[in-house]
C-alpha cells in the first residue's frame, strides 16, 4: 500500500477561508476504501481575480506561485 500525499490550488471566488478549502477536500466523493486528509494549509491573497491573471495563465503560473509562497519547495 502507498500513501500519497497532494499538494493542490483551489482558486474559487466562494471559497473564502482555508478551513473552506480544506473541507472541500476532506468532504470530497472519493472511491470506496481511500482515507483523505489535508496535512497543511497555507494561504496568500491573490487580489482581485480576472482572466489575465497571472495564475491563470500556464506561462507565468509557476513564477507567481513562487513570489506568493517563498522559501517554499
């Protein structure tokens, strides 16, 4: 058996706190058997979300990720 352990980014404008992102993960409709939790959670304002977003685009995804989590790997 393996145990898996998944680091995610949920950008939804409803989602307002990280106890929100972390129960959408734990209450999530997964196949019988598998046991999921969130080990951590950090959290970063992002401002105001609009299409030419730098973490919507998969050019400057990455980079943005970075300066809004350093010292992160």
């Amino acid at each position: 058996m393996k145990v898996f352990k998944l680091e995610i980014i949920i950008l939804e404008e409803d989602v307002e706190t990280m106890e929100e992102a972390r129960m959408l993960v734990v209450n999530a409709h997964l196949p019988n058997h598998i046991s999921l939790d969130v080990l951590s959670c950090r959290e970063a304002d992002i401002g105001e979300w609009h299409d030419g977003h730098l973490l919507n685009n998969r050019n400057t995804c990455d980079e943005e990720l970075k300066r809004l989590f350093p010292n992160e790997t």
